[in-house]
C-alpha cells in the first residue's frame, strides 16, 4: 500500500479470483466457465471492419443490443441494463441501492461482502439451514437492499420461484437483487415476476451459460426507475464501459439463443452423470441446478482433494472459508474432461485409503 491511499480503503479486503494458472495445461474445472465455444454465430461475427471502427467509441447505450435483449425476455423498452460482466452491476447495485444497509446468505458469492465493503454498506448476513438451502423466512423483511443468487453459488441449489417471490414481496421498500449467473442450468428465472414488483432486479450474465465469460458482457432486468438509477452511476462512471466488439458478439449470442440453451442441456446431463458417479465413490453433494457440484468426502480432507487433484492436473475450486473447508466445487466440463476428472478422484481415494 501506498502513503497515498485514500484511507477508507486501506482496509479493504478484495475478491480472490479463482486461479488462472499459466505453468501447465490443467483440465479447468475451478471458474465455471463453459467448456463449450460461443455459439457459431459469435465466432463468426467480427469483421475486418468491425476491427477498423475500433477507433469510434462503442455506443454508450448498447442501443441494438438492448433492443435485442427486450425482445428475448419480453420486457418493455427501458428495462434493459447493460454493463461490463455482471460484476460491475452488482457493483453498481451496492453502490446504488444500500443506503440502508444490505443483506445476503451467510455462505454465497464472496464478492457480495466485497461491494458492500467498498461502498460502505452495512452488512447482515443469514446463516443457510443445515442442508444448505436458503433460509427464505430469515432473507424476509429485513428493510435492506438484499441480494442472493439462484441457484445459490457454491452450493448449486436453487429457490423456487415462490420462495424467491416471497423473499421480494416482503421487502417491498427495499431493492431484490436475484442473481441469475446460473439460472439457465436448471433453475427459474424470476423474470416473470418483473411486472409485479418494482424493487426487482434480476441479474443476469454472458460468462457462464453463453460460453462468453472472457468478453465481459453482464445485463440487469428491472423496472424502468431501477434502470435509471443505474444508468445514472454507470455514466457517472464510464459510459462506455461495454466495448463494440462484445456489443457485437452479444448480438450475435442472442439470436442463436438455441444454440446455447443446447449446450446447457448438455452440460445439465454431464452434470447427473458426475453426480451420480461421485456418490458411487462415497461423495456427499447437494442436488446441483448450476453448472458445479459442491462436494465433500468423509474420508478426504478437502484441501486435499483439491491439492492432489491439481498435482495430477485438474483445477477444482477450495474455499478458504473454514465453514466449508471439507467442500470443493467442481465445475462441469465436457464428458471426456468429467470422466478424466473422476479417474484422477479414484486414484486419490486409493491414495487415501478412503
Ligand atoms: C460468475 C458469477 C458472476 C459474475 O460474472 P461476470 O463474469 O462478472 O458476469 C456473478 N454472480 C455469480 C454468483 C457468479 O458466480
């Protein structure tokens, strides 16, 4: 730290991404990408001309886009918000809407705590029942601005959509923030419910379904005001934040929205197949509607099943959370990448003695 720090972030303690090491070729089950390419449009839609106009700036309002997107979702002009990954919406949500304070599940997304840091919020957080779903009564009615993701991360469970319903009608003075990162892998989207309730946004993003994680492209679906609002930080902070090639490509990615879908049906059918493979070999796991499995063994210690996985060559993710410790979440690959994965978790075991 510099001399020069303002003060107010000296203490701050920011988001650890997972790894991207660069020493050796792993099989990359730690970040949830998708293993699958983008839809063949978007490898097919840059032109030499698209390169050439780089040197215009990218229309601020993602004005195409956006238009696209209200179409999709069947939302009303207005409602579309566009920023750089679904980070930097979630960014500008604490930044927005937490003058009250905020409140998420006690084991959720680690960069919730983060924003809220940054911006000064004031957190609660809500412990999740024993089988680790969301304790929907205790996220209810809490006059905070409260944020959740569904299906949950890591755990991979999701809410349905009545529960998430009931967590937004009880806060009615205070914006919902549901975080949609995974939905498309199973779950309900609480989208429907966008003509009912004005505190409502639902978050949503390009990295993991739509195999597009590296162009940073997140959107956010609410209520005409809400979008104001978060139009208002987003110009008061970089107008341009969404760059012309990705607006190009995720126009691309939604008008082959099939192809996508597609491939999540495959990934929710690798997903099973894991599944049920690793509780033959006497793994606990919750029922996952995400694109990972969250999973823990009796008789291996967390952290060493994901160290040893990475000796022989396979990332998965380890929490230091110490609540979790006995856990990994393993991101679904292609069949091939899952069943390489699972030789090397039977290798440990006998390793293990387990
Ligand atoms: C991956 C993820 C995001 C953010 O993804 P972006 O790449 O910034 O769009 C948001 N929320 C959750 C729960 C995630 O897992």
């Amino acid at each position: 730290m510099s001399r020069f720090l303002h003060p107010q972030y000296a203490g701050l303690e920011a988001y650890t991404p997972g790894e991207q090491p660069r020493d050796r070729q792993y099989i990359k089950l730690n970040t949830n990408e998708s293993p699958y390419p983008p839809a063949p449009a978007v490898l097919a839609a840059l032109t030499e001309q698209d390169l050439a106009d780089l040197r215009l700036y990218s229309d601020p309002e993602g004005t195409a886009l956006r238009a696209k997107l209200t179409e999709l979702y069947g939302v009303e002009p207005g409602q579309v918000f566009l920023s750089n990954g679904s980070d930097d919406i979630l960014n500008f949500t604490f930044m927005a809407f937490g003058a009250d304070g905020a409140v998420f599940p006690a084991l959720t997304y680690s960069f919730y705590p983060v924003f809220a840091n940054l911006h000064g919020v004031a957190y609660e957080t809500v412990p999740l029942r024993e089988d680790f779903t969301l304790d929907v009564a205790g996220m209810q009615g809490k006059g905070k601005l409260t944020v959740f993701p569904n299906p949950n991360a890591p755990t991979g469970i999701a809410l349905p959509l009545d529960q998430v319903e009931a967590i937004v009608a009880a806060n009615p003075d205070h914006v919902v923030v549901v975080d949609e990162a995974y939905v498309d892998f199973g779950a309900d989207s609480a989208v429907p419910l966008l003509q009912k309730y004005e505190n409502l946004l639902v978050v949503m993003t390009y990295s993991k379904s739509r195999s597009m994680a590296g162009a940073r492209l997140g959107f956010a679906l609410g209520s005409r005001t809400l979008i104001q609002d978060l139009e208002k930080l987003k110009y008061s902070t970089n107008p341009y934040n969404v760059n012309r090639l990705t607006l190009k490509l995720g126009q691309a990615a939604v008008d082959s929205d099939g192809y996508f879908r597609e491939k999540a049906r495959e990934i929710m059918a690798t997903r099973e197949k894991t599944a049920q493979a690793l509780r033959a070999l006497g793994f606990t796991l919750p029922d996952s509607q995400a694109n990972f499995l969250f999973v823990t063994h009796p008789k291996v210690a967390g952290e060493t099943l994901y160290r040893k996985c990475k000796e022989k060559g396979v990332l998965i993710r380890h929490f230091s959370d110490p609540a979790i410790a006995a856990y990994n979440r393993v991101t679904i690959g292609t069949p091939a990448e899952m069943e390489a994965f699972l030789a090397v978790v039977q290798t440990i075991l006998k390793e293990e003695g387990a």
